[in-house]
C-alpha cells in the first residue's frame, strides 16, 4: 500500500479501506470510484477527472498483484506499465516520473 499512497497521497483512513478491498469486483469498483471520487476533490488540479485517478489506482493495484502474485511467470516492466496507461488523463499520458519514480 505505501505504492498507491506515494503515487497519490493517500488519506490513512482510504489506505485502510484499499487493503481491505472486498472480493466481488462490483463492491471493488464502488470502493474504487468512491476514492478516486474523494482524492480528486481534495486535489482537484493533479488530474483533467476524475476517471483518471481511478484508472491509475486500479492500474497500480493490478501492478501490484503482478509483481507479487507467484502465479504470474512474465513480470510487467516500467515500460510496459508506462504504455499501458499512455493517453488516461484525457487522452494525455501522466508525466513519466508520476508513473515511474514513485513505483520502481
């Protein structure tokens, strides 16, 4: 969790709520868009919308269980998670350093 938290700041109360994220995707996406939703109106100038917080987190989330997940043989690279969320802030790539420094 300290990944998603020095990618977006996250409030320790929505670290806690992340960590213990239901197992039924509907209930993920409800958690998800809830803190995207809260995140982007405390810091209303990181991103174009909302839509783009919460791609990235869950983004970050799936990166996370790729890397630490024993069933995944192929480890994603900084390259490949860079592609993958090219044009997610309104059709515009996030700064390199956003998606990079804080992950790897």
């Amino acid at each position: 969790m300290k990944l998603l938290s020095s990618v977006v700041n996250v409030p320790s109360d929505l670290t806690q709520t992340i960590r213990r994220l239901p197992g039924e995707a509907m209930q993920i996406d409800r958690v998800m868009q809830a803190f995207a939703d809260h995140y982007c109106a405390r810091n209303p100038d990181l991103f174009e919308e909302t839509d783009t917080c919460y791609i990235l987190s869950f983004s970050i989330i799936m990166l996370n269980t790729a890397l630490h997940n024993p069933n995944v043989k192929q480890r994603i690279t900084i390259e490949q998670f860079v592609r993958q969320n090219a044009g997610i802030n309104s059709g515009k790539d996030l700064p390199r350093d956003i998606l990079v420094s804080a992950l790897w």
